[in-house]
C-alpha cells in the first residue's frame, strides 16, 4: 500500500507526517485489499481543513472519504475513523460475495450429482 500525503495552501510538516503514518497502520488489517491512499490537506481561509483520501483497491474499485475539521489532528483522527469503517465495509462485503454459491455453481453441483447417479 503506497501512501502519498499532499499538503494545498499549506506545509505538511515532519509530525504531522508520522502522526498520519501512525494512523495508516490502523488500516493494516486490509493491506492486501488495498493499492494507494493518496491524502490531500487543503487549508481554508476561515473554515479549517479539508482532508481527502481515495482509498484504490486492488480491483480496480476505488472510494473517496473526506472530512472538514478546524483543527488539524482532530481532521485526520476523523479521516481514519471513517477510512477504517468504509475498508472494513468493503472488506465485509467482498467476503460476503465470496463465500456465497452463485447460480452457476450450483447449478453445475446439481448436473454434478445427476450424472453421477445415473
């Protein structure tokens, strides 16, 4: 998982850097599942900060989470937090759609079982 951090109308500093790492490994349970993380921190006038990711799985899915918070940390705290419930929703569901038999394959387990009791 590549993890690029993009700072807009403002200077990402060192801390800010490894305190964002810190919360990445909060996403190691789907390292596998997932290809970028590209995060954009855009400074406003008046309003804060507007944080943005775009989690890019491996199958070419890809969704965006995005979060506006006055103070910086308290921003990237709500990121993760929503980050990590929308990974482990499509983690779930790709489980979900895993384990289930489709149509074909149970048809083709019933011609299976036909064939073999004639």
């Amino acid at each position: 998982m590549t993890t690029e951090i993009r700072g807009v109308h403002c200077e990402i500093d060192d801390q800010t850097r490894e305190y964002i790492d810190r919360k990445v490994a909060r996403l190691e349970f789907a390292k596998e599942l997932i290809v970028g993380l590209p995060i954009t921190i855009t400074k406003g006038k008046k309003q804060g900060y507007d944080l943005e990711t775009t989690v890019h799985f491996r199958w070419g899915k890809s969704t965006r989470v995005g979060v506006k918070e006055f103070d910086l940390h308290k921003g990237v705290d709500a990121l993760f937090d929503k980050l990590e419930e929308k990974v482990t929703r499509v983690k779930a569901k790709l489980q979900h759609h895993k384990g289930e038999a489709t149509v074909r394959t149970a048809e083709s387990a019933e011609e299976a079982g036909t064939e073999g009791a004639e």
